[in-house]
C-alpha cells in the first residue's frame, strides 16, 4: 500500500491505543462493576450512596405538623389549596427552625398569580386552577387582605 493510506491509519491505531490507556487510569474502580442489568447498566457504585447522602431541601407538610398543627390541620380539611404545599409559598423548609428561625411570609399579588394568573387555554380546555386578570381583579390590594392563603374560599373581611 501506498505511504498516504497507511500514514493515517497507522494514526488511526495510534489514537485509539492511547484511548484505551488512558481509559485504565481514568475510569474510576467501581464503574459498572455490579454487573449486566437492563436498568441500571453502567454507572458509578458509589454515585448511589452519594444521591442518598444529598440533602433534602423541601421536607413536606407532615415535618411542619409538629410545630403548625393548627395551620397543617386547615390546609388537610377542607381547603381549596390542600393540594398546595406550604413549601410552595414559605420556600425550604430545611434547617428551620435551627438555623433560619423563621420561614419568609411573601403577602404580594405576584406570590399568588404565579398559579392564578389566567391563561389563554383553547376554547373547550379550561385549567383546575382558577385565573383572574391582574389588573381586573381588585387592584392595588394585597390579596391575603380578602383571601385566607390557608383556606382561601374563606370570607374575609
Ligand atoms: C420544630 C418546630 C417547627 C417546625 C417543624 C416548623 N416550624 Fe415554622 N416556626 C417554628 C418557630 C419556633 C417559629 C418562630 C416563632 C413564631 O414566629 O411563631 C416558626 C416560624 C415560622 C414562620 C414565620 C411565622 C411568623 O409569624 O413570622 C413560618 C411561615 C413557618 N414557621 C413555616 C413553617 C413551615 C412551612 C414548616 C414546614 C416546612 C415549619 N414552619 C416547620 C417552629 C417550627
Ligand atoms: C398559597 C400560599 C400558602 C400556603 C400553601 C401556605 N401558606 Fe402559610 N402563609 C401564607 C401567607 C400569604 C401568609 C400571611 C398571611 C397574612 O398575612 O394574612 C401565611 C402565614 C403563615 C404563618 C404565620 C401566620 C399564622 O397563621 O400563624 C405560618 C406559621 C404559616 N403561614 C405556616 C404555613 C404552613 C405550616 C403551611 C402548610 C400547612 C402553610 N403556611 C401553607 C401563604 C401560604
Ligand atoms: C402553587 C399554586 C398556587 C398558589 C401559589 C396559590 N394558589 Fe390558590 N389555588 C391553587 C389551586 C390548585 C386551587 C384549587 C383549584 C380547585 O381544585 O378547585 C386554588 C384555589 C384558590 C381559590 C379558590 C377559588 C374558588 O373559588 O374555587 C382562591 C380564592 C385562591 N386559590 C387564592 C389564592 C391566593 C390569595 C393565593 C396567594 C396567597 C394563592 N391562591 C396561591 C393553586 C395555587
Ligand atoms: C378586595 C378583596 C379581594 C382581593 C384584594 C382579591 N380578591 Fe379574589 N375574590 C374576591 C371576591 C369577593 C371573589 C368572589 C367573587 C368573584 O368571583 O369575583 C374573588 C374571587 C377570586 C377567585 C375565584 C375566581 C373564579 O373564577 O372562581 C380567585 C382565584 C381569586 N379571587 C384570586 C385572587 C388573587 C390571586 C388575588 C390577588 C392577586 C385576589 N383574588 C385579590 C375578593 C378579593
């Protein structure tokens, strides 16, 4: 063969040796060593204790039960935001009361038209969530004023 086909290919070879040798120093030891399965195929052993060891931010309603039962126990009954965490409106909940004494208390209009500002659906597709119009809907007021974030079919006066 000619000089100019086998210059590359020997190129070529020389390229994938050094792959390979780089791969043994490179690749960790517990990689892929648990053996063939169709799920869980290659990864790192130890990347499992690692995602065990991460730190859960949001802890759920029940962890704040302890403390809040009295607000817990309004948004479970009937509530028309049961399905809401407190998380969603107070933010992480870990390290509280610890570290962060209290949870942030956020009364603006934009806290709550995050899940309540109307969007346009197709004619026959209306949202579970019920929109206003921001600037229809009793303008220039906190809406906590008239609406119990707890429980917010709640009258207010
Ligand atoms: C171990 C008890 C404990 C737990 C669990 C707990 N809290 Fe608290 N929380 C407190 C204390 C104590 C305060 C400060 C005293 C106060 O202002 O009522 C506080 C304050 C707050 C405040 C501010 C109240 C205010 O009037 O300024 C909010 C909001 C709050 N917590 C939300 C939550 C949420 C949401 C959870 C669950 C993720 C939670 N807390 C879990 C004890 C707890
Ligand atoms: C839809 C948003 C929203 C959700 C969900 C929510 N909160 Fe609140 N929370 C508020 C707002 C807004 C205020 C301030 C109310 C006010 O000033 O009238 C407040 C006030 C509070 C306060 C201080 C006043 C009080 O009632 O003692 C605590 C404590 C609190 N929330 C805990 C909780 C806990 C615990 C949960 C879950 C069971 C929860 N919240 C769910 C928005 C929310
Ligand atoms: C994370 C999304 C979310 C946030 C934030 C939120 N809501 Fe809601 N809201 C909902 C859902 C979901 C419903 C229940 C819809 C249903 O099942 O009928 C609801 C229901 C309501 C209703 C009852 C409407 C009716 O007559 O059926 C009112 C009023 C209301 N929310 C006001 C508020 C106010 C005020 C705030 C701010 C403090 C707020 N919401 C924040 C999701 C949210
Ligand atoms: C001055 C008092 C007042 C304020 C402030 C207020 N609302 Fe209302 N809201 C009402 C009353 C009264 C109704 C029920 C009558 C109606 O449907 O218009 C209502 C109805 C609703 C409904 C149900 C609409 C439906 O189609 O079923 C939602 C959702 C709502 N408000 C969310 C909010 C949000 C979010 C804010 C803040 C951006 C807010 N409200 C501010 C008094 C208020």
């Amino acid at each position: 063969m000619k000089w100019h086909v086998l210059r590359p290919l020997w190129l070529a070879i020389g390229v994938l040796a050094a792959i390979l040798v780089a791969r043994q120093f490179l690749v960790p030891d517990d990689f892929g060593v648990h053996g063939p399965s169709f799920t869980y195929n290659y990864h790192r052993l130890s990347n499992v204790q690692e995602w065990k060891d991460f730190p859960v931010k949001y802890l759920g309603r029940e962890y704040c039960a302890d403390c809040h039962r009295r607000n817990v126990r309004r948004l479970n009954r009937s509530s028309a935001h049961s399905k809401v965490e407190c998380e969603n409106c107070h933010g992480p909940g870990a390290g509280h009361p610890e570290e962060i004494t209290a949870l942030p208390i956020n009364t603006s209009r934009e806290q709550c038209l995050r899940c309540h500002a109307l969007l346009d659906y197709p004619e026959n597709g209306r949202s579970v969530v019920p929109g206003i119009v921001d600037r229809m809907h009793m303008r220039r007021r906190d809406c906590v004023e008239c609406h119990n974030p707890h429980d917010p079919r709640e009258e207010r006066k």
